[in-house]
C-alpha cells in the first residue's frame, strides 16, 4: 500500500525551498534599489548625465498610497483617473483632498510632510 502523505511531504519540501530561493532573490533586488539601481526614475540632462526627474520621490509615494485605487498610471480605477487632475485642483486643493479625503476618497494620514508637498505639486502638474 502506498503513503498517501508522500506526495504531499514532496510538494512542501518543494514550496519551502522555493519560497527561501525567492526570498534571497528579493533581497538582492531590495540592496539594489537601495543602492539607487533598478527603479530610479531618471532623465537625460542637456549634457548627456543622468539626474532624478522632479517626480521622482512624488510617483514613489503615488505608487505606494494612492496607485491601488487610482491606478498606476492615473487612469483610475476604484478611484478616479487622476491624469488632468490639476486642470480641476490647486497645489493646496489637492493637499486638503490627500488629509481629509473627499467624498468615496479617505484621507490619508500616511503622506504628510515633504512627501505630502511633492505628491501634490507633482499631480497638479496632470492637466
């Protein structure tokens, strides 16, 4: 008669393994980033180097807080598109709407500060 608990013992060993193979994976890509590798926005300055766009920091924070509702390029989903929302709103409009929400929008006391600052000048650059 055959173990019934094998195969399942096997797909564990499995799943384990594969889950410290893509943990160690991650972790080199986190050092990377950190170090300024994959994921920095950059452009092209007149003289050829390499320098981090204005929106940098401000798309980072828009993808960490805002992206899940209002899609990752503005083009809206559970939230609206926010792709001309500074046709619509002021710098200090767009900051009041961030800390104290606006109809189905909650606030979101997580952006505050420098990063509250950029967030808001970057999207009321959307027209």
């Amino acid at each position: 008669m055959k173990n019934a608990v094998m195969p399942y013992a096997i797909i564990a060993i499995i799943g384990v393994v594969a889950v410290i193979i893509i943990s160690v994976i991650g972790l080199n890509q986190q050092q990377n980033i950190a170090d300024g590798g994959e994921g920095e926005n950059t452009e092209q300055t007149e003289d050829g180097a390499a320098g981090e766009t204005a929106g940098g920091d401000a798309d980072s924070v828009f993808q960490a807080n805002c992206a899940a509702c209002h899609g990752a390029d503005l083009s809206g989903g559970a939230g609206p598109a926010l792709t001309t929302v500074g046709a619509s709103y002021s710098v200090d409009e767009i900051k009041d709407i961030i800390q104290n929400g606006k109809g189905g929008m909650p606030a979101i006391p997580a952006v505050q500060g420098e990063e509250l600052d950029a967030l808001a000048t970057w999207l009321s650059e959307k027209q």
